[in-house]
C-alpha cells in the first residue's frame, strides 16, 4: 500500500507520513475554529479569540466543556455543526493529498477529534476500555478489516502521546470485542513497543492488530485527528471482529463529499456528555448525513 510513497517511520503495522505544510495548516485552522467556535457556545458571556497559544491561554475553559468524552473525543453538537464540517473538509483535503485514497473503500463518518491532558486522568483512566490501558481497536467493538489514522494537530504530542507495540502473532481467542481492555494484559506482555517518535504535522497510518495506549504525561493539552478506514483489500484476517460499528462507515466518494455536497450533523445541544459505565460496542458519537443538493430541489 505505502510502496513507492516517502515512509517516515516504519514498522510492519505502522507507517507514518510528512504532510504538506498548506493541507497540515488549513486543518489546523479549521480545528482551531472549531475549538474556539465551541467555548463561544457554551461560554456566552465570554469572547474567545484564536492565537498561536489558545490551548494553553484557556485552557481551564476547554476541560470545563462538556461534549468531550472519558476517552477525550471532542464531540460535533449542533451549535458547532457548521465548523464541523469545515474540519472534515479539510481532512478529506489533507487526506487526499497523500495518495493512500486509492487503497480505501470507505471510511468513518464522522472523524474524531482526540483532546488528552494528563488533567484529565485518575478514574477516568480505570474505566474498562480506557485507551491508556494496552489494546486493539477490535477489543473495542471494530472489525479487523479495518486501519486507522492518527494525526497530531496541535499541543503537547511529545508527552501526551501514542505508544505502540507489536506481537508476532495474535491469538485467534482473543480477535473479539472484550469487556475490559486487562484481558489483553497476558498479550501485552508478550508484545514488543516500537520506538515511534509521534510529532504534530505526521500522519499514523496503523493496522487494527497494532497494540496501543493512550500516554498522559502533561498538563498541557495535545489534540489531533483519528478516523479509520475500510482497504480494498482483504485478507483471510480481515473477518475476525465486531460488526457493530459497521453502520458508521460510508463509501470513500462520499466521505469525500461531506463539508461539500452532504453535511454532516449532529442534533444534540452543547450539554453535559452523559455516560453510563456500561460497557458498549457502538461509537460514542454517532452523526448523520444530509445532502444538501435534496435540499435545493
Ligand atoms: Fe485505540
């Protein structure tokens, strides 16, 4: 898949890009107002203004949110649908300029905004499938025939990171979704971690057999951007897993159009993010699609 490309970092399950400085910025941006188009939604009587620094300058006022998830998903509601779909507009711009579109069939609607902070741990980090406890997405509810996409936007990515690890093979017991990520504590120790430096500006591109923990090492916030991908290809590993996130994926030409011709939307209000200690295989932020040229007719 990635022969032929400039491969920054490479390991049999993970290998990383440089992306073009004018894409990497425009998403930048795009996050930025989005982040910022969130605190003015919530904080009314506030005026929040984009700098080079804002995550450090309001910081207190963006963990005070309440659309983001134990596992740090910064979540779309629906006063801040429209800078939503700026930023997958300009994920689907960076994406295709790397060249890997051609190997896809689809992909995650939406894609996921991450915040981590070390400001946000204790018992957050024991809940069952806390991401800073080693796992695969499969654990988590995700086929195997699927890959994701990691991206560090903007922050503290040096301590705030994602370390890796990999294994020589992956007993077959254990390709499902589990209930609590410590069940995969006898595999992780078998397991080997990569020396991967993870730096804003590169993009992760990762198989869904590739150990991962979340690490919160500072205060200071990282952000970055995730969706997962479907290959064209497929491989007599690819059936193990959940189908239950299966809804939440739509063919790559209309991935593409979202921000463009489909809008993405989400009808909540910019409330409390509730959550119950069930464990569940579904996405924590489902969205819908419409498209906007019905909409003219
Ligand atoms: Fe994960």
């Amino acid at each position: 898949m990635t022969k032929g490309m400039s491969v920054k970092q490479s390991y049999s399950l993970l290998k990383s890009f440089q992306l073009n400085e004018l894409n990497f910025a425009r998403l930048q941006y795009s996050v930025t107002h989005f982040v910022i188009s969130t605190l003015q939604n919530y904080y009314t009587d506030r005026l929040f203004t984009p700098s080079k620094n804002f995550l450090e300058e309001y910081d207190d006022e963006i963990l005070g949110l309440p659309n983001i998830t134990p596992n740090g998903l910064f979540l779309p509601k629906k006063s801040t649908r429209n800078a939503f779909n700026d930023v997958h507009r300009a994920a689907a711009s960076m994406f295709n300029s790397t060249g890997l579109a051609k190997h896809f069939s689809s992909a995650h609607m939406p894609i996921s905004i991450r915040l981590i902070t070390n400001k946000r741990a204790g018992d957050l980090d024991a809940r069952p499938r806390s991401s800073t406890k080693l796992h695969t997405d499969i654990w988590a509810g995700e086929s195997a025939a699927t890959m994701m996409l990691f991206l560090p936007l903007m922050g503290d990515a040096a301590n705030n990171s994602i370390s890796f690890y990999e294994m020589d093979s992956f007993p077959v017991e254990l390709l499902r979704s589990l209930t609590d990520f410590k069940y995969g504590g006898e595999l992780a120790r078998k397991s080997c971690q990569l020396d991967v430096d993870f730096n804003i500006g590169e993009l992760y591109l990762a198989d869904s057999f590739i150990l991962h923990k979340t690490e919160k090492k500072s205060p200071k916030i990282r952000l970055s951007l995730e969706f997962r991908l479907v290959p064209k290809q497929v491989l007599a590993s690819d059936g193990y897993g959940s189908k239950a996130r299966e809804s939440d994926y739509v063919c790559l030409d209309k991935w593409f159009e979202i921000g463009e011709d489909l809008f993405v939307y989400n009808e909540l209000p910019l409330r409390d993010y509730s959550y119950s200690d069930k464990v569940i295989d579904k996405y924590a932020g489902s969205a819908k699609l419409i498209d906007l040229r019905l909409l003219d007719s």
